[in-house]
C-alpha cells in the first residue's frame, strides 16, 4: 500500500512531485523510469527529471528511504543503435577489467576492485585452465566482432 507522506504532487516538500512507489502511473502515466524507458528502447535524451518516486526500503543497515527519478515519456527519444565501433569500444572496456595489472593475463571474470589484482597474484597460487580467457587480443576482438556481425543480422 503506497504511503501518503511520499506523496507531493506539487514538489513544495521534496523540491520535485513527489509520488508513492507504484502510485505514479495512476497519477500520471506520462511518467517511467530510465529502466522502464529502455524496456520501450527510450532514452531520457537530457532532460531533467520530471518527478521522482519514494518508498521506504529496509535494503542495507536500518530503515532507508529510496528514491527513484521519472521522465517524460513524451519528451524522450530512441535509444542510439549499437555500432560496430561502440561494440569494439565496450569490449576493450571489458578486457581491461578481466586483465590483471599484476600478471597481465585475461580472466573470464572481472578483477576485483577489492584487491587491486586477480586473486591468484594475490595470494601467489598458479590459475586454474576454467578462469582464464582469450590470451590474444586480435583473437578477443574477432570474437566480438563476429558476435556483433551475428547480432546486427
């Protein structure tokens, strides 16, 4: 059941209109979400929020309230096409994140931030065959170009 004390509808307590989890689409249904906007393949393209959602969640150490800001759907445009380029530009992204700045080896996971380097450098035990990924650059971005060329077919 929404509560009410989320609910301003004019802004004056919260500085935007303010409305209840799940109660916004009944009181507006020009408004979503950048979640729900890409489900429609949307995008907020720069515009300020139009309101926003409140809701209590007992997520995280004690009671918290979330928040959750919602855009015009009318004001919105379609999300940009992925290119070959943006393709090529997320794979490297996600490369450097599975190459371990220590040993210089791919993994299949991404290194956690935590330590800095992959877990084999950090406590000096030999990877296992199931953890690490392509070795060779131009053999990694074929893989992702030829993903690509299957997926944009």
């Amino acid at each position: 059941m929404p509560h009410a004390r989320y609910l301003d509808p004019t802004g004056e307590k919260y500085g935007l209109p303010t409305y209840p989890w799940g109660a916004a689409w009944v009181l507006d249904d020009d408004l979503a979400t950048r979640k729900q906007l890409a489900a429609m393949g949307l995008r907020p393209a720069g515009q300020e929020p139009a309101a926003q959602l409140m809701w209590g969640s007992r997520r995280g150490k004690g009671r918290r309230v979330r928040t959750a800001l919602l855009y015009r759907i009318s004001l919105s445009k379609p999300k940009l096409p992925m290119t070959r380029a943006r393709a090529r530009s997320l794979a490297a992204a996600m490369r450097a994140r599975h190459t371990c700045p220590s040993c210089h080896l791919v993994f299949m996971y991404c290194i956690p931030t935590s330590l800095g380097q992959c877990p084999n450098c950090e406590y000096d035990t030999v990877p296992e065959d199931w953890e690490l990924g392509y070795q060779d650059a131009d053999a990694y971005f074929a893989a992702v170009d030829s993903a690509w060329l299957e997926n944009a077919a």
